[in-house]
C-alpha cells in the first residue's frame, strides 16, 4: 500500500474519530479502501511465497547438515545449527549465513555427491528459484 493511501486513510480515521462527517468525500474514502484491500491481499500474497521459499532453503540446509552429520559422526554443531533454523528470530542474513557455511561444509565433505559441485549463490542472488528446482 502507497504510502499516500495510508495517511489519506489515516486522515479519514481522523475525520470519522472528529465525527467531521461533512469533511468527508465519501466516494474518495471508499476508493481508497478499495485499493487498500487490493494493496493488503497483494501484500498477503507475497507474504505466503516469502514463507514457502524461506521453509525450502531451512529444509535444503536441514538436508545438507543430516548428510554431513552422517559422514562427520558429530552432531553438536548440526544440532545448534537446526536450532536457530527454528528460530523464530533468525533474520535473512544469518539465514543466508547459514546456508552459505553448511553449503561450503557440504561441498567439502562430500565431493562427489550430486549437486556438491553447483555453483556458489552470491548474496545477491541467495534465495532464487533455480536453487530450488
């Protein structure tokens, strides 16, 4: 939503709060509702996607810590990493951290496993479809 549309609506509250209905364009009003509602379902949809893709990069990095855990035999530095991939706190950029460093443990330790050799993601293009193909 434009920030325009959000303080004209913030205006209106102010307005119907005043009971100032006679300083109402109520035809205005009901048009930026309108493209409120339209704002807000565009924003819930990119909402959802931006869940799905943040879930698939914790399961890829999930699936490289369970086979390095496997070769390694160690598992106290892949049980704090799974803990803060359930974080409900871990921001973009530790996640982006994360997945670069079991990425790179990954490709170390099991070389000749397909998709160990894929190209390394910048930070620029981390979280792109052709990672989850």
């Amino acid at each position: 939503m434009s920030k325009d549309i959000a303080e004209r609506l913030g205006d209106y509250t102010k307005l119907l709060k005043a009971e100032s209905l006679d300083l109402i364009d109520f035809d205005l009003l009901i048009s930026y509702l309108e493209m409120a509602k339209e704002a807000l379902v565009e924003l819930q949809e990119k909402s959802s996607l931006v869940e799905k893709v943040t879930e698939d990069a914790k399961d890829e990095v999930r699936r490289m810590l369970s086979a390095i855990r496997r070769v390694k035999g160690e598992t106290t530095s892949a049980s704090m990493i799974t803990k803060l991939l359930d974080s409900p706190n871990l921001s973009y950029e530790d996640l982006k951290s994360l997945k670069k460093e079991v990425t790179s443990e990954f490709n170390r330790r099991l070389p000749n496993r397909p998709g160990s050799h894929q190209e390394k993601s910048t930070a620029d293009d981390y979280l792109t479809t052709s990672e989850f193909k």
